[in-house]
C-alpha cells in the first residue's frame, strides 16, 4: 500500500511536469523502477504508459479548449508518430533501448545550449515553411519522435515542442499543446501493444493514472495562465533534469 501511495504522488508530478513541456517520464519511470525492482521491464513500460496517456489525454484536451492548434500539420504528426510508435514499442524486447542514451544525451545538451543562448526562441509563433514542405516535416517530426516514444521514451514531449518550434516555428505554448496532442497519439500506440501483450499491471497502472490526470489538468492551466516565458522556463529546467539523469545513467549507473 506504501509503495502505491508513493507512485501515485510521482504519476501526480509526473502528469504535472509532462503537461506543460514534457518530460514527465524522467519522473514516473525511475519511480516505477525504484518502487518495483523484480519486475520485468516491458511490464514497467507497460504501466508507465497506460498511466501517461491518462495524464497527456486530460492535458491535451484542456489546451484543445484554450490554445488555437493547427491541425492540418498536427494531424499528420499525430498519424505518423501513432504507426511509429507502436513499431517502436514492438522492439524493445529485440533491442536493449538503454544504447540510444549517449546520443540522447548529446541531443538534449544541443537543446538545452540552444534554447538557453537563443533568448526569443519560441517566443513568436512564425511561420518558417509552407505547403508541401510543412506538411513533410510534420510527418518527418512524427515518424522520428514516435518511434523514440515507443522504443524509449524519456523527453519525447520536450524533443516534440523543441522541433515544433525550431523546425516549424511555432511559440512555446503552441508547441506544448501540438506536443500534447501527439503524445498522446505515440502513448495510446504502445499502450495498445503492451495491453495487447499482457505487459501491464493495472492494479498499479489505474491508480497512478488517476493521479497523472490531475496533474495535468493542473500543470496545463498553469502553463495557459503563465504564457510561453513561463513555459520556456520551466523546459530549460527539465531538460537540463534530463541530461543530468542520462549522464549519471550512462557513467556511475549500473551498465
């Protein structure tokens, strides 16, 4: 019973964090594997996935209400990160997921220097390409980033919001909510494929997920409330979470 209350108050911070610029898996996944040491890691995946779709679900809905989307792109990130993300989540028990970390690592050092250095970057929404061109980033972001969700996982929000705005020019807080809108599409993909393969521990996976939900309803409010200075803020810090996390995995974790 202890064990559950303590992963319900991370699948909470979790839900929080993630809602408004990503991340949240560098929160709930370290929990579910602290918490649950002898279970098998596509059973860990499993429930951390059935509990992030409820939290990205009730986030993306909320933005979906207050923040003006484009969905003719969205959508087709949407798809593509769908189909890649359960391609994604169907490798994992093929290929060891932890030998993507070093060039994980590097990539968020990129957009943490960047984003950092860059002081009116997602500031503006700009257009930056049109037509045919937007249209094939827009599945290009979704087919790469579903694919990571699906086969690994942690900062894929923040990746989705950084390409958003750097490859498509959108602000911050339109950014947050399209990632949330596309998260949630690589989510259900996997959560399928681990409810489809037995790889979730609903006893545990249900309880957290009504905790990530109002996380996220909380952390998106705040997020429209405060604007994209708020959320740029805030992304700078998880992401520099991120590499910390990833660096101390990579050179003092066990290999």
């Amino acid at each position: 019973m202890t064990q559950l209350f303590f992963l319900c108050i991370f699948a909470f911070l979790a839900g929080f964090i993630d809602s408004i610029v990503g991340g949240g898996g560098l929160i709930q996944l370290p929990a579910l594997l602290v918490f649950l040491p002898n279970t098998a890691i596509s059973l860990i995946f499993g429930t951390n996935k059935l509990s992030s779709i409820a939290g990205t679900s009730a986030a993306a809905i909320h933005y979906c209400q207050e923040v003006k989307i484009n969905w003719s792109i969205v959508l087709i990130s949407t798809v593509s990160a769908f189909t890649f993300s359960f391609i994604g989540a169907s490798t994992v028990s093929i290929i060891n997921p932890t030998l993507m970390r070093p060039l994980v690592l590097l990539l968020l050092i990129a957009v943490a220097i960047y984003t950092w250095l860059k002081k009116d970057f997602g500031f503006q929404n700009i257009t930056k390409v049109q037509g045919s061109k937007q249209s094939l980033y827009a599945a290009i972001i979704g087919t790469s980033l579903g694919f990571y969700d699906g086969f690994f996982g942690p900062g894929t929000g923040s990746f989705l919001i950084f390409a958003f705005i750097g490859i498509l020019g959108f602000d911050f807080l339109q950014a947050s909510a399209s990632a949330k809108v596309v998260n949630f599409s690589t989510n259900l993909a996997a959560t399928i494929y681990f409810a489809a393969t037995n790889h979730i521990i609903y006893s545990i996976a249900l309880p957290m997920a009504a905790c990530n939900v109002i996380g996220a309803v909380i952390g998106a409010k705040l997020a429209i409330a405060k604007g994209s200075a708020f959320v740029r803020i805030l992304f700078i810090a998880v992401v520099s979470l991120l590499i910390v996390k990833l660096a101390y995995d990579i050179f003092l974790g066990e290999n």
